[in-house]
C-alpha cells in the first residue's frame, strides 16, 4: 500500500509560510482525557520554571547534601536509558538490515530524538548557570578528562544524528524531493555514528557515578557501572518501543502503515525476545558483581532488601515474563513485563542519583522532591508526548511515506540491483569475477 | 631537518589526542593550571599547603572570623559556645568552621575546610575547567561555571557548596585564599591563628614538619599524618592526638585519587570511538551482501 498519493508542491516562500500555518492548527479532538490532564500540569509547570529561573522563591528541594534531584535522576538519567531504543533498533534495521522492524523505526528514532532534546532542555533547567552550557562547546576552557564533558558533546552531536536519521519524514512532509533524496544518503552514515556515540554516552552515564564512590552504596556500586548502564539501556528503550508501540497503536490506529498492522505483533513478540535476552546478560552482571563485591552480608538489610526488589522484582521477573511472553506469543504478558522492566529502570537510576546516594542519611534529612519538581519533571515528559503526537500526525511517521518516496526507493534499489549485470566498469567487471569464483 | 620531522609528528599527535575527545589525557595532567606570578610565592614549585596540628587548637575560631573577613561573607559571633553542640559543615557563606570533640583525650578541636587535594575530584568532574587545581595548590572555582554540581557530587569530604536559589549562584568552598597567594601574603585563616596550629608552607615541608613533631613528642600523637597519602594526597594535612575517625574524619577513602577511578572509562573512548564505526561498517557491507544477493534472486 502506498501512501499520500500527492505530495504537496510548495514553490515558494510564501506558500511555504502558509503551509506551516496550515499545519500548526491542531489536529483531532482537544477535549481528550490526555489533554485535560496534561495541559494544566504542563501550564503550571511553565510557571514554576520561570519562577525557578528568576531565583524568585526556592522550587526544588535539593540540598548540600543532595546536589542532584529527579531532574537529573529521572529526567536526564532514565529519559536517555529510554531513548536507549533508537540506537539499538537503528542498528537492527539499518546495519543488520532485518526488514521486520522497518515499520517502527521512524516512531522509534522520532521518540528518541525528542527525548534527547527535551531531557536535555530538562538539564538546562536543572543547572544554575545555564548561560554557561555554552562554554562545553565554544571557548578554550574544556575539561577534557571529564565524563560529563564526554557526556555532553555526544548527546549534542548524538541529536544531530538522530535527527539527520528522522529528517525524511520532514523533507516527506514538505514535499522536499531532492533534500530527501540527499538526506537518505546520509542515513547510514549518520546511524553508524550515532550507535558509536550512545554506547560511549549511554555508558559515560554510568560513568559519571565513579567518582562517587564511598556515597554511593556497595551494593550498586562497581567500577562496572558503565557497562550496567549501557547492558540496560537496551532492555530499557526496546521497553519504552514496545510500550510506545501498545499506545500508539490505538491513538494513531487511521495512520498506521499496512506494514505495521500486519506485522505489529511480530515485531512486538520479537521486541520482547530482545528484552528478554538483554535482560539476562544484565542479570547475570549483577549477580557476578554481588558474587565479586563479597556483598552477600548486606542482602540483609533495608537496602538489601531494596536491591533485591530492583534486582529480582524487576529484572530477573520481567525478563522470565518476556521469554514466557514471546515463546507463547503472548501481548499481555510482553506488556505487563514491559512495565515491571521500565519501572526497574526508573527505580535504578534513582537509586544511583539518588535513594542508594548516601544511604546512611536517615529519612528526615534526605532529599525528597518537591511537588515542584515533579510537576516540572511530568511537564517535559508531556512536552515530549506532546511534539511526538504533533509530528506524528502531520508527519509520514506511521504512515507509509508519500508515494513519490517510495517510488524513488524502488528506483534506487532497481538500479543497485540492475548495476553488477551491466558489467561496463572495472569495479563491475572484479566484483562479477568475485561472484564468480564464489 | 630531523627536528623539524620530529616536531611535526609531536604536532601530529597531540592533533589526533585532540580529535579522539582529548580524553586520554592522565590525572596529574587534569584541570588546567593556571600561574599568576607564580615567583612571588616562595616555595611554589610544588604545591603548598597547610598543616593543622589539633593538639594545638584551642577552639578560639579566630581563623573563621579572618575567612569571614577576607572573603566579604558575615562575620560569625565567636562568643556563641552553642555551635559547638554538633559538628558543622563549611556552608556556601562560610568557608571553614572549627569542630569540637569528645575524645579519649578529651576535647580536640578541629578546623574543616576544603583539603585542596592534589587530584582533586571535583576539578576532574568540571566540565568546562572552572574548578581546576592551579599550579600552586589551590583549588579555586571560576565563574565560568555552569552549575552542574557534578563537583558537589563527587567530592569526598563533600566541601563544594551551591547557593541555591539565586539567579546566578556560585560554587562556595575555600580557595586557600588564592587572591592573597598571589599577592605574597599567608592564607587569612594562617595568619589569624593565635595558636600557631595552622602552618603554610610547601607541602613537602609541611609533611616533614609534620613527622618532625610526630617523631619529637612520642605518645601525644597518633603517627599518621591525615592528607600525606589520603585520597591520592591533600594540601591540608592534620595530625592529631587520637585516631582521624574519633575527630570527624573519614578513614575508609583510601589513596587512590579520585579522578583515577574514572581514567579505565576515558581509556576506552578513544577505542570505541575508532574500532565501533569500522566494526558497525563492516557488518553493514556483510548484510548489504546478502541483501543484493537475495534481492537478485527474488527478481529472477
């Protein structure tokens, strides 16, 4: 099935503006259940954040002892483990080439994208000089052998990545032909990097608690914690595709792709085999470091028992749910796993940022987040749901792209498979010899 | 000629350091050090310190009011006894406080501030450099901060104060009085101790001076000297006359420095960031193989 049969033709400025205009008037029902809560927590949140900003009163209760909130520890932390899904399944559809998948990437990437930019809007907010930020990029002054600096620039340049990878559906949308045709020369390329810059910055995340060490408890403490964070992130953003993919699959059912119909439950069966072999590997870490650390004495008290929630609840539990699940082809049971292992993650960020940081503090004296803080933090979480609902509903991101785009792809793909045949080149001539001699 | 090639491929290399993320670089090299006419600071070829004898102490708080003074923050009442009641921390408006404890020795005071470590943490976890370690010891914070408070959250001894609230809120820990430092003067709070149980000096001389009082006086000290070898080495140095854990300190940080524990990650980046690309290409062209190849079947 093809898409749009006519692209919209834009000549010039003016119709471009108009086009835009046309676009930025909402689309679909307003008065949903979704809408009327969201939007006066995300009005509220706006208020909040100026007054933040300003230094007019004190939002957040972050303190000497507690440096770093849910800002950081949920936004910034989980949102990126979250994001996690658009790395892995890139490399899935685009360097493994494995078909099946096509039709979630653009929703897979488009989430991705949009949770770089609104988690890291979210660290902006969180860090008390944010005219500064500027200084990671610009001047003379770079902290090197920093993880944060690490960090920093590969989300930035990790964000032209992925948009790069999504800017089809904009040139799509625009009815852009020959951009689009540039831009989807540029996707793989721009894949390959940004699978390079999350496995550095998903775990340079991880990283970042190294020095740390002593405030945070022995129990999650390791000098393996990157490669906790990365081992994770896999499990995490196939997690937050399939759960993406149980909503989305109903609030956007008139704009889904043939494609994705007839393969959803496939895909998300093959999505839950994913999780389920990630999340071993991540279990099995743990327990080889809970056997090396020599811990086993600690099990045994309050925080004991609070790792062995995270650990067992909502790790070793999802992952036999997820195995069970794509065995039996079972939707329920990957979406109950789904769950549990996203809420696993949420619960383990925190617990690095957070809960497990300076445990010996008693309760009185601990960071709890302020209503404030939370109403910002849902606020960019909305925000997020927000631009992705706006794009996907303009936007060839379940739908089939236009039909002038796929027709430019069949094209391609006929000339790349006509090319070796027509043998005129040398390169043609050694590549045939090769087959040949195959 | 020779020179010539040799300095090209020294330029050659610090190029490609520069390009793979510059995150090669190890400790001792982190943070950029700054010199301010460091001639008129006897003894700064290494770093320079403090020594705090506790045995010494009496608890007179003449150092806090002289910090107070020198940095333009509130002076504190030295005539209250009441702060004594429970250990203080050092707060984003007063950079260092005097404890009292009750030992078996009887009552120790001790003076806290930042320990200027030789590899500091929180310089390795800045960003952008505005907390750095210079050339002469101090570690001083710049307003080129962008308030991240990744310092806070990796210090050990937990000194880095953030003003929250504010507009533009600073960083606030002792700079071991760097802006006196370059004018040739002692720290404020060295200067202001009636006791003389504060020393400055070059931290080489500062640890013998140390083990001199240590040796000298047998049983009226404990023979370690705390900051000599803690955390990779401090420029505040204490000796006291009972072990460091009765008098507030912590004992279990070990002597690695912290930026240590992060250089096994920074290693691996310059790897990943060469072998990652060229493993994911290679995988690419396999697949695209098999794609043609079961593309060209299809169509026959």
């Amino acid at each position: 099935m093809k898409g749009k049969a006519a692209a919209v033709e834009i000549k010039n400025f003016k119709e471009f503006v108009a086009f835009i205009l046309s676009e930025l008037k909402p689309k679909g029902k307003l008065l949903t259940p979704f809408n009327v809560i969201s939007a006066p927590i995300m009005l509220l949140g706006a208020v909040l954040m100026v007054i933040h900003l300003t230094g007019f009163a004190e939002v957040t209760h972050l303190s000497q002892e507690f440096p770093w909130g849910i800002w950081i520890g949920f936004n910034v932390m989980v949102g990126v483990a979250f994001a996690g899904g658009a790395y892995v399944l890139t490399f899935v559809v685009y360097v493994l080439r494995s078909e099946k998948y096509h039709p979630i990437i653009r929703a897979t990437v488009l989430n991705g994208f949009l949770a770089y930019v609104f988690y890291a809007g979210a660290l902006a907010l969180d860090v008390g000089r944010p005219w500064n930020m500027v200084n990671v990029l610009v001047g003379n002054s770079f902290g090197v052998g920093s993880i944060l600096f690490l960090v920093a620039w590969h989300f930035l340049l990790y964000m032209v990545a992925e948009f790069i990878e999504i800017s089809p559906a904009f040139a799509e949308w625009l009815g852009w032909k020959r951009v689009r045709k540039f831009l989807c020369t540029l996707t793989l390329g721009a894949v390959i990097f940004g699978i390079t810059l999350s496995t550095l910055h998903q775990s340079g995340l991880g990283a970042l608690f190294m020095m740390a060490k002593g405030k945070i408890h022995p129990l999650w403490y390791s000098e393996y914690v990157p490669i906790l964070f990365l081992v994770s992130s896999i499990f995490a953003g196939i997690s937050l595709v399939i759960f993406e993919g149980s909503i989305s699959h109903r609030v956007f059912k008139d704009k889904l792709s043939y494609e994705y119909r007839t393969s959803y439950k496939d895909m998300m069966v093959g999505l839950g085999k994913i999780c389920a072999g990630a999340m071993f590997v991540y279990f099995f870490l743990k327990l080889v470091l809970l056997i090396h650390g020599g811990h086993w004495s600690l099990l045994n008290t309050p925080m004991g028992y609070w790792y062995l929630i995270e650990v067992v609840g909502l790790v070793a539990i999802p992952c036999f749910l997820f195995l069970q699940g794509a065995r039996y082809k079972n939707l329920t049971l990957i979406r109950v796993a789904t769950v549990l292992a996203m809420l696993g993650i949420v619960i383990n960020r925190l617990n690095y940022s957070v809960i497990a940081y300076k445990w010996w503090i008693p309760f009185s004296q601990r960071y709890v987040p302020s209503l404030g803080e939370i109403v910002i933090a849902l606020t960019f979480v909305f925000i997020n749901i927000w631009a992705f609902r706006w794009i996907a509903m303009r936007m060839p991101i379940f739908e089939a792209p236009p039909a002038w785009a796929v027709e430019e792809d069949e094209r391609e793909e006929e000339d790349f498979a006509f090319e070796p045949k027509l043998g005129v080149t040398m390169a043609d001539g050694g590549k045939k010899m090769v087959e040949r001699e195959r | 000629m020779g020179i010539g090639r040799r300095v090209f491929l020294k330029g050659l290399g610090a190029g490609i350091a520069g390009v793979t993320s510059g995150s090669i670089l190890t400790p001792d090299k982190l943070g950029a050090t700054e010199s301010a006419g460091s001639k008129e600071i006897a003894g700064s070829e290494e770093f320079m310190g403090v020594l705090i004898d506790t045995t010494r102490c009496v608890g007179c708080r003449s150092c806090e009011v002289a910090c107070a003074e020198a940095h333009n923050f509130p002076v504190p009442d030295i005539e209250d006894e009441s702060v004594f009641e429970t250990p203080r921390q050092p707060t984003e408006s007063q950079w260092t406080v005097v404890n009292r404890f009750e030992t078996e020795k009887g009552e120790v005071f001790v003076k806290k501030q930042c320990m200027h470590c030789n590899q500091p943490a929180c310089a390795a976890a800045c960003l952008v450099n505005a907390m750095r370690k210079t050339k002469e010891g101090p570690v001083v914070w710049g307003e080129n901060c962008m308030g991240c408070r990744y310092c806070m959250f990796s210090c050990p001894f937990d000194i880095p104060k953030f003003e929250y609230g504010k507009w533009n809120p600073k960083i606030q820990k002792c700079n071991l009085c760097w802006e006196r430092l370059k004018k040739g003067e002692k720290p404020a709070c060295v200067e202001a101790c009636p006791e003389e149980a504060l020393t400055f000096g070059s931290r080489r001389n500062m640890i013998e001076e140390a083990n001199r009082r240590i040796y000298g006086s047998p049983g009226e000290y404990v023979s370690h000297i705390y900051g000599e070898h803690e955390v990779g080495g401090t420029g505040y140095l204490y000796i006291s006359p009972v072990p460091f854990e009765q008098i507030g300190f912590p004992t279990d940080l070990g002597t690695t420095a912290y930026p240590e524990y992060t250089t096994g990650f920074l290693f691996s980046v310059p790897f990943v960031l060469i072998l990652w690309p060229a493993l994911l290409s290679g995988i690419s062209y396999a697949t695209k193989w098999k794609e043609e190849k079961r593309k060209e079947g299809g169509t026959r």
